[in-house]
C-alpha cells in the first residue's frame, strides 16, 4: 500500500518557518510512516487545559 501525502499551502508555509533540525524531524518521521504505515506509532497524547 502506498501513502500519499498533500501539502496545504499553510503546512508547506508552516514547515519552512521551522527550524532545520525540526523540519527533518517531521520529514523522517513522516518518511518512516510511509514505509510502513501499519506499524503506527506512540499515539500522541498530553495533557491540554483551556
């Protein structure tokens, strides 16, 4: 199965606004989802208020 990924103009805006070293985070990480995207992931999660 392959995975696609569609950049809104704002992700693409927002990405380059990054840092480099966290903008290759996300890349790697999405890179690595796509591979293998059954394999998932630690879910997100934290504690929101407000």
């Amino acid at each position: 199965m392959k995975v696609f990924f569609r950049w809104s103009p704002q992700a693409l805006s927002d990405i380059r606004n990054f840092d480099r070293q966290n903008a290759l985070r996300i890349l790697d990480a999405l890179t690595r989802y796509a591979r293998a995207p059954r394999l998932g992931g630690a879910g997100l999660h934290a504690h929101l208020t407000g």
